[in-house]
C-alpha cells in the first residue's frame, strides 16, 4: 500500500516511523514545505520504502497531485488545514486519518461536517492522536466496563522541563496558544457550556512520578466527540495541565490581542499577531532530546457497575527522555504520533470496516489498547470503588 504522511513535524515523524515498519506499507512519501526534518528521518531510517517530497498543504492543486492513486494519507499539519485535505481525499478515494478535527472556532461545523462525509466511499479518521484520541478510546472501554455511565474526565499532564527555555509547547504552538485563549467547552448536565480561557483551575494528582498539578478546562474535541457518541453520559471535562506562569503570559497574551488571528496593520504591513508570537516560540522539533519529565493522558469514567457506583481510570503514561531514546521525539509527540499510527495500523489490518466520517469512539477499544501497550507506552486501568 502507498501511505503519505503530511506533515513532517514531531507527531508526524513518530506516525511515519511506526509505519515503515508495517508489512502492507510498500511506499511511504514523507510530505512537508519544510522538508529537512523528513530528510532528517529517511537518513537516520536508512529504509528503501521511504521518499520526500516538497507540498504545500494549503495548495489544493498540489495536495491532489500528491495523494491521488495513494491509498492512505495521515494528515499531521495545523488543524484548520485539515478540511483542504480531506475534501480532496474524497475526491481521489484515498483513506484520511488526522489529529485533531478539521473544523473552525464554530462547532456548529461538526454537523456540517458529519453531512458533508455522508456517502463518502473513502474511510475518514479524525481525531486520532492522543487528546483527542487515546483519550476518546479510553473513555470508550471505560464506559463499555460499566453498565452505565455518567461522568468522563480526561486529565492532560505533563511535567516537562527544557534547561534554557521558560515559555514553550511540546506541540503545535500555534495550537496550543489558540486552545487556552478561546472560552472553553464543558458538558454538563447533558449541555455544553462555554467558561471563559484559563478560569477555573484546579490541583489534579497524576500517576507518579508526576504528582499534583495546576489543571485548567480548554476547548477540546472530547468534550464534544464523547458527549456526541459514549451512550447516557452527562458530564464531559477536559482539563490539561498549565504551569501558573505559561498561564499568566496566555492571559496576557490575549488581553493585548496578540492570540488574535485577524490581520492588523503595522507600519503599512498585514501582520496577524498570532504568527509573530509562535515565530517567536522554539519549534518542538527544535527541543528534541532537551526535554526532561513526564507527560500522561487520564480518563476517569464514572458510572454503576452492578448497583455500585464505581470509577474506571485509565491512563498512558511516558517520559520524555525515553520518547527520545526510542524515536528522537518527546513524550508528547510520541504519543499523539503514536495515537494516529494505531488508527492506521487497525485500518491496514482491516480492522475498521466502515467508510465515512469515524472518530475514536467508534473504534474497538479493547484492540486499540492492546496495540498501543505494544508501543513502548506504559498504559494502566483500575477500577475504583466510590
């Protein structure tokens, strides 16, 4: 089979070097407008399947030309180019798996979304990294080991430090900055509800050698994927972990307008202030191998299980310095990376059967996890008594 991974940045290196190593891959074409880290890759890989290639991914044109007559293409570029990718790939045919869903600030665009794949011939997988993604998966076996379910909590955490930089993200910046800027979505009740970026804070113990850290909510895909498909639950949250001090600057940044993605005018130039911020932050590509600590993804579904109201934890858990020992990555990249090569693989073994639109949930949860524990992530389940 011929696989294209768009986008050559930390996840997508990661997802890339899992699947060289699949047997039904025959060709795998590393896509990026900056290609040295996926020349950097095929170096150290030494593996005849892989070859790069130049695209720019806001090019419609050029994104045809690359996947047309290919039969997967894993999208790991910025998410509000991820709609480009996927109208093309039901236009050629070819298979689609991404990170994060490929809509705008409006969530109203999930349902026009949702139409819009309707009688799509190709199978389209969104939202399959880590969160979302492993996190979706767990909130699915989670629900699917009690007999109802009512409450889903995920827990984003992560204990990085990099000697040499104070404000930094593991991932996309321009992702990150977006995420705990705009209000974000809580579930509750059976209703979504916007908070305002960075308002409620709380202390959230994660596995050890973790701890306790600072969490706050922001607007992720769970709240609205597992609200949408994980059958009676009422209440959805999703909180990560910010350092006081990156959320200090995050309010500043947005009380200046500089989280904004409009154009502004400076000295006769349009400049969108977002983009000066993120031009001015290290690339996570350019941290690797610098990042010390650990980083883990916690669902707590809540429900009765025989009369009994109990908790289902599960979690997946790593350390930067082993992401990197193992494939010059960080915790963070690895397990979003390794998140969407799962998706991939379950679809290479044909083990996802439908075409359209499918999101995690909809996976079988019990193989999912049990491929991911294969890949160096060290993943736990317990059930609770409350």
């Amino acid at each position: 089979m011929k696989t294209v991974q768009l986008g050559c940045g930390i996840t997508g290196l990661v997802c890339a070097e899992h699947l060289v190593k699949n047997d039904k891959i025959d060709e795998l074409i590393l896509a990026d407008y900056n290609t040295d880290t996926a020349q950097a890759l095929k170096q150290r890989l030494k593996n005849d399947k892989i070859s790069v290639v130049k695209v720019d991914a806001a090019d419609r044109a050029a994104v045809k030309k690359l996947i047309s007559g290919k039969d997967l293409v894993i999208s790991s570029i910025p998410g509000y180019l991820n709609r480009l990718v996927l109208e093309v790939s039901i236009e050629t045919g070819t298979d689609y798996l991404d990170y994060s869903l490929p809509i705008g600030a409006d969530w109203n665009e999930f349902d026009e979304l949702i139409d819009y794949c309707k009688g799509a011939e190709n199978k389209i997988i969104t939202s399959m990294g880590a969160d979302p993604g492993i996190s979706d998966v767990f909130a699915r076996r989670g629900a699917d080991l009690l007999d109802s379910v009512e409450t889903i909590r995920t827990m984003d955490g992560d204990s990085a430090s990099a000697e040499g930089f104070e404000f930094f993200g593991l991932w996309s910046p321009r992702e990150l900055l977006e995420e705990v800027t705009v209000p974000a979505s809580v579930f509750r009740d059976g209703k979504i509800e916007f908070v305002p970026p960075l308002d409620e804070r709380q202390l959230y113990k994660f596995p050890d050698p973790i701890g306790d850290l600072p969490v706050y909510n922001t607007d992720h895909e769970e709240t609205h994927l597992m609200s949408r498909y994980i059958k009676g639950v009422k209440n959805v949250d999703f909180r990560i972990a910010i350092d006081d001090d990156f959320a200090r600057i995050a309010k500043t940044l947005k009380m200046l307008g500089l989280h904004r993605t409009d154009p502004v005018n400076v000295k006769g130039k349009q400049v969108v202030p977002l983009d000066v911020v993120v031009a001015l932050m290290p690339r996570p590509v350019d941290m690797i191998g610098k990042v010390k600590g650990f980083a883990a993804v916690v669902v707590e579904s809540t429900g009765i299980k025989d009369g009994k109201k109990k908790m289902v934890r599960i979690y997946a858990k790593m350390s930067h310095e082993e992401a990197y020992k193992i494939a010059h990555s960080n915790a963070t990249g690895y397990m979003v990376g390794t998140g969407g090569a799962v998706g991939a693989e379950m679809l290479l073994a044909g083990e996802i059967k439908q075409n359209g639109l499918i999101v995690p949930e909809m996976l079988d949860a019990e193989k999912y996890i049990e491929r991911l524990s294969k890949k160096n992530v060290d993943v736990k389940k317990e059930s609770i008594d409350i």
